[in-house]
C-alpha cells in the first residue's frame, strides 16, 4: 500500500493526495465535517486545515445545515469537481501502465473498491445510528477503470 500511495504522490495532479482524497469523498455530495474526519482517518485539526485549504482555492464550500447552524458539511463546488476530475486523469495516466501489466486490471480495481466499502462499512458500525446514515449517504466513488483512477 505505501508504495502506491508513493506512486500518487509522484503524479503532478495538480492536488496533494490528502486534497485529492477529501474532494473524491465530499464531491458526492455534503458531508459533516466530524464524519469526513473519520472516514479519511485524519484528525479534526488536519481536516480543518485541509478543508481550509480546498476553500481558499474554491474547490469546496461549508454550509450549514438547516435548522441546526452549528452542523457545517463540505461540499465540492463546481471547480473542485473539474479538479477532482483532472486528478482522476493524471492518476489513471500515471496507473494505466501498472493495470495493463495485471491479468485482470478490473479484478484489481473491484477489490479495493471492496476494501473501501467494508472499511465504511466497519466505520459505519461504530458509529450512533443518525452518524451512520450520514456517513452512507456519501458513497465512495465507483470507478470505471478504463475511465478513472482509484482514490
């Protein structure tokens, strides 16, 4: 695993893979920040900081929640998601040759789509009741392999 995550990082994708993994799991749609924070395996300040960092560049927005305004979600905004984009290519780029090296590329890429949602699906487990539906509303991306690179 750390070797391929060395390889995204050597991808000038134009985002940081930590921006790159925040912006795959918010483009879905709104997530609460406190949420994001486990699902990415981060702690809150790191989030924070990142989030800070994809508003700034006007990759993602915070709105509140109606009828509760301490609830703030992230939500991916029209660049973010050209950005998102442009990443998935550079990676899909940068991968293409390693897939075509596998006998069954789309096995591969179905697998660890596997891993992500049962790691969700763990996280989700753990989670109170009302966390845990908002954590399943947001589903991973689903990848075409031919098409996208895996986050």
């Amino acid at each position: 695993m750390a070797r391929l995550h060395r390889m995204l990082e050597s991808v000038d994708s134009g985002l940081t893979v930590p921006q790159y993994r925040m912006l795959a799991a918010i483009a879905q749609g709104g997530v609460r920040s406190a949420h994001l924070a486990e699902r990415l395996a981060v702690r809150r300040p790191t989030l924070t900081a990142l989030a800070d960092g994809l508003v700034a560049a006007g990759y993602a927005c915070r709105e509140s929640e109606d009828g509760d305004r301490r609830v703030v979600r992230l939500h991916a905004t029209d660049a973010g998601r050209a950005a998102l984009a442009r990443a998935d290519a550079a990676y899909l780029g940068r991968f293409d040759r390693l897939l075509a090296e596998l006998p069954h590329p789309e096995r591969f890429v179905a697998d660890l789509l596997a891993v992500g949602a049962a790691l969700d699906a763990r996280l989700a487990a753990a989670l109170p009741p009302a966390e845990s539906a908002d954590l399943a509303s947001t589903p991973e991306k689903s990848p075409d392999p031919q098409t996208e690179a895996v986050p």
